[in-house]
C-alpha cells in the first residue's frame, strides 16, 4: 500500500532558500512632506488632547518593564476607544 504523503524534502531539489534580506534604505531628505512609497510617517499630534496624550504613552511604553507596557497599551486603548465614541456620537 502506498500513501501520497512523502516525508522529506520535495523531490527534485529540496526547499527555496529564503529571500536575502532588505537592506534599510536612508531617505534622501529626512523631512520630506510627504514620505516615499513603502514608508511609514510617525504622526507626533492630531490636534485632539486626549489622543495626543495616548500616542505620547505609547512612545513612552518602550521604555518600560515588560509588564508595566501592557497596562500602559490597555490604558491607551481604553482612552482611544472613548475617545472614538465621544467623536461618533
């Protein structure tokens, strides 16, 4: 009796060998308005208080014990959360 399922590498080569690593790109000009296809802008305020003061703590979080950046992550998004259904009415 033969099964379908070969254990083992796939025949005729084995496994693809993974993609070599990006290489980070440094942007050419650090301020740009708007940032470049693929990249990510870090927003620093919205103008509302409360979703400042949320985004700041977030920031802050890396900073902390493990344990304490959970508590701050669920103090954040409890405030984002009330926040958002303030603004929804």
């Amino acid at each position: 009796m033969t099964f379908p399922f070969r254990p083992g590498p796939p025949p005729g080569g084995g496994f693809r060998s993974a993609p070599p690593p990006v290489q980070p790109q440094t942007p050419t000009q650090p301020y740009a308005a708007e940032p470049a296809p693929g990249e990510r802008r870090i927003v620093e305020t919205t103008g509302h208080p409360a979703v400042d003061a949320a985004l700041r703590s977030l920031a802050n979080a890396s900073r902390l014990a493990p344990g304490e950046q959970i508590a701050a992550y669920e103090a954040a998004y409890q405030v984002l959360q009330e926040t958002l259904s303030s603004i929804e009415g």
